[in-house]
C-alpha cells in the first residue's frame, strides 16, 4: 500500500492550495475494492485507521502550510476523535466525510472534525447520502460535487437541478465548493460559470508520490501557468 498526492486548485487565485491523499494498493485491485471488501468484512475502520496512519506519515514530505485531505467513513471519524490523533501541524487537515456513510453513524463529524483541528469536507456530493439534507446538517467547510455531477451537467436536466439544490445548500451553510474530476477545458469553463470555488481532476494532474510532485507541478505551472508551491 502506498499513497498519491492529487493537487487541489483555488480557481479564484489559480493556485495549488492543497492535495488530497489517495490510497494506492500494490497488488493493482481498485482502492474501491479493498474497501468495498474491508466494509463486508467489518473491518473498514481498521483499514482506514492503517491508511490514515501511512498518509500522516508520508505527509511529512509536503510544503508546509498546504491542506491535506483525507477520506473516513463515519465510524472512523469517531475512532479518530476517541483517540484524539495529532496532525501534522506543519499542514491544515481536512477530512472528507464518505458519502456512502449512513447518516446515523456521522451526526458528531462536524464536532469530531472540529475537535481535532480539521475541516470538514462532503465527499461526493450527489452521491449516496452526500445530499443536500446532509449539507444542511453537518455545515461543512467545503462541499465536494461528485465528478459525475460535472459530466451529466449539460445534458441532464435531473443533474443541473441536483447541483444547483448542493450548491444552495453549500452557500446558505457558508461552506465552499469543489468540483471534482475535472479532465477538460470545458469542465474548467463550466465550473467556472457555476461560480465553484475549487477544482481538481485529471486536467490539472493525477495523483503522484511525493518524489513525483515538484515535477508535476512544474509541468502544472507550464501548461496552464498555475502557482504552485515549492518543496
């Protein structure tokens, strides 16, 4: 198991503000996967106590200063707030809130989020339970619309009236948006048109090893003349 860094981008000043840490496992099986299986086998919080451990320590490695964000379904949420976990304090933390967590395991993720020093991100939103209600409930710092919600846009009119309920929800709990899995220059241009606060996707950059990322940055900066903090 190891883990990438996918860069996050503050459209307003078209900046690399953050990354957010991705789980790759080294027998090729999809992320998705290994945690689809740990959830039937009623060990996901075990798992994801392993990766946030692994990402807390290849974190040492980013630019100071940066966000950083990582996943946790709503049980993992409590075991991190039971266990009251130290960050690294060189980096703002985020914790994105796994849509596909039932509401009644996530009513304390906002406290919990709070207590340890953390934004709270929406994952997906869209998605699962990552709805409007959910929004409303927890006030997060940021809302994350599901890439899916981008790419069904235009055509669906189902979607463009689900979006523009999320991202209602998003400004009246005065949480920023992010749209995720941006892979074109009409994605940029539409997300841009919907006044979304941040972006990541393919577009910009995949995910990358730390030792990766003063090169892909460098390419980021070149292609599309993003600032991008130094290592």
């Amino acid at each position: 198991m190891h883990f990438v860094f996918q860069p996050l981008i503050d459209l307003a000043q078209w900046t690399v503000f953050g990354f957010e840490a991705l789980t790759r496992f080294d027998d090729g099986v999809s992320p998705d996967v290994h945690f689809r299986n740990a959830h039937a086998e009623n060990r996901l919080t075990e798992l994801e106590l392993q990766v946030i451990d692994g990402i807390l320590q290849a974190s040492v490695h980013l630019p100071s200063g940066m966000l950083l964000t990582l996943n946790a379904s709503g049980p993992t949420f409590e075991a991190l707030g039971a266990a009251n976990v130290e960050m690294n304090a060189r980096l703002s933390w985020g914790l994105e809130l796994n849509e596909l967590s039932e509401p009644c395991l996530c009513n304390q993720a906002r406290n919990i989020a709070t207590s340890l020093g953390c934004l709270l991100l929406i994952d997906d939103a869209g998605i699962g339970y990552a709805n409007r209600s959910r929004i409303l409930q927890l006030k997060p710092d940021v809302v994350k619309l599901d890439r899916s919600m981008i790419s069904s846009y235009v055509d669906s009119a189902e979607v463009r009236a689900l979006v523009d309920s999320l991202l209602s929800a998003a400004k009246e709990t005065g949480a920023k948006t992010l749209a995720e899995g941006l892979e074109t220059a009409e994605d940029l241009e539409l997300i841009r048109h919907l006044a979304i606060d941040y972006a990541q996707g393919f577009y910009f950059a995949a995910g990358h090893r730390t030792e990766q990322l003063p090169m892909i940055l460098h390419d980021l900066n070149r292609r599309l003349g993003i600032n991008v903090p130094s290592f």
